[in-house]
C-alpha cells in the first residue's frame, strides 16, 4: 500500500463522512451535543484542503498531515482522539517509507490505538471510539498473521468495527460527553465508534478498487 492509497482513503474518508454527516449528528444529539458530524465535516474538508496544498510523497506524511489537520481543525474531544490516531500511525509508519506491508498497517494501527486509550483514558466497554478500534485493529492483526490478502484482511477489521460500533448501543457510557448521561445514554450507538467503523469502510473501499 502506497502513498496513492493513503491519500484515497483519506479522500474516502473524507467523502464518507460528508455523505454520514447528519447521520453522525444525529447519533451525537442523542447522546452528546449533536456536532459529531460537523466536528469531522469540519476535519476532514480541513484535510483535503491540505492535503492538496502540500501533497504527503510517502504513507506516513499523509496520515502525520491528517493527525496534524484534525488536531489544528476540529475543537471537539473527537479532534484530539482522532488526531492523535493518525498522528501515531504516521509516526510508526516512519515518514519516508514508500510502502506498507499489511502487518505494517497492522502495527500503525495498533500505535493508534495506544494512542487513544492514552489520551482519552478509555478501555473497550466505556462506549467509546474505542470500542471499535479496538477489534478492528485486533483483526486486522489476526488476518496478516494468517497471511490473508489485502481485501480479505480489511473486510474482517471493517466487519469487526462494524459489530464493535453496534455493541455499543445497549452499553452506559463511561467516557466522554455521553457518561454525563449516566443510564440515559443506554440505547443508542456512539457517534465516535459509528465515525471508526465509516473510517474503516472507507479502508476496505479503497483496498477494492
Ligand atoms: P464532543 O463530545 O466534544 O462534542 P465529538 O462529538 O466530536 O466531541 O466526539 C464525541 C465522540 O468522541 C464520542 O462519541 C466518543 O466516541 C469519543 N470520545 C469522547 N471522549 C472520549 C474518550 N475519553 N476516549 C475515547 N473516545 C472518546
Ligand atoms: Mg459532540
Ligand atoms: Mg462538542
């Protein structure tokens, strides 16, 4: 995977969650103050923008630039969680490396997410992002282990991310926003673990084409 699919998954990204925009919001408003969708609409137009000006020449300066992006751009406790995600994994990616290897991604991952759980202090069943990066990543890790191809090994982390986000819904927040809610927020999905699953359909979308 090169500096091309990088850069589209971004752009998939990007598209995905203007097209997801008031589906977010809507996840937002009923756990949170309803601007998940914007937070990132916000992000991610800020993203491309860049991404555009100053075009990344490797996989690790386009996912470094992103982290950077939703860092500077997004004021919401999604902007410094997500940043940080790409931030860590355009770090483990290393910025001059041309090429990443399915375990490679595998590891950036898992940087990510280390990432995340230490910024944000969650652990899996605070119905948070969390909650879908976590096994994502995990299959993601099993799938290259197995020696799956690209497309195979992405449709398990999607899948996985997928269920993860779901599973959320019958959950008490314990993080976040949504915790002040205490057993009201039991019932519906979290916005940030429904934005890790769109990002991860974006990957898969893009190992596709
Ligand atoms: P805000 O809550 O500041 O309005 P957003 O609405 O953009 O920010 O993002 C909310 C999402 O951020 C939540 O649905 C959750 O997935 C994620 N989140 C919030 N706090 C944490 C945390 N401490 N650790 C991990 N994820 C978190
Ligand atoms: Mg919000
Ligand atoms: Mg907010």
């Amino acid at each position: 995977m090169d500096v091309q699919f990088f850069t589209a998954w971004i752009e998939e990204i990007a598209r995905a969650v203007a097209d997801g925009r008031d589906h977010l919001t809507r996840l937002d408003a009923a756990i949170g103050d309803a601007d998940h969708g914007s937070n990132l609409d916000r992000g991610f137009t800020a993203v491309l923008a860049a991404l555009a000006a100053t075009p990344p020449e490797t996989p690790g300066a386009v996912l470094t630039l992103t982290g950077t992006t939703l860092i500077r751009k997004v004021g919401g406790a999604s902007g410094p969680l997500y940043g940080t995600a790409f931030r860590r994994m355009g770090a483990a990616l290393g910025q001059g490396d041309a090429d990443v290897t399915l375990a490679g991604l595998a590891a950036a991952l898992d940087e990510a997410l280390a990432g995340v759980r230490k910024l944000g202090g969650a652990t899996e069943g605070d119905k948070t992002m969390v909650d879908a990066l976590g096994p994502a990543t995990r299959a993601l890790a099993e799938a290259a282990d197995k020696g799956m191809d690209a497309e195979e090994a992405l449709d398990a982390a999607r899948d996985a991310a997928e269920e993860g986000a779901r599973a959320t819904i019958p959950l008490q927040a314990r993080k976040g926003r949504a915790s002040y809610l205490g057993e009201r927020s039991v019932g519906h999905e979290d916005p940030g673990a429904a934005s890790t699953a769109l990002m991860f359909r974006a990957l898969r979308a893009v190992a596709g084409r």
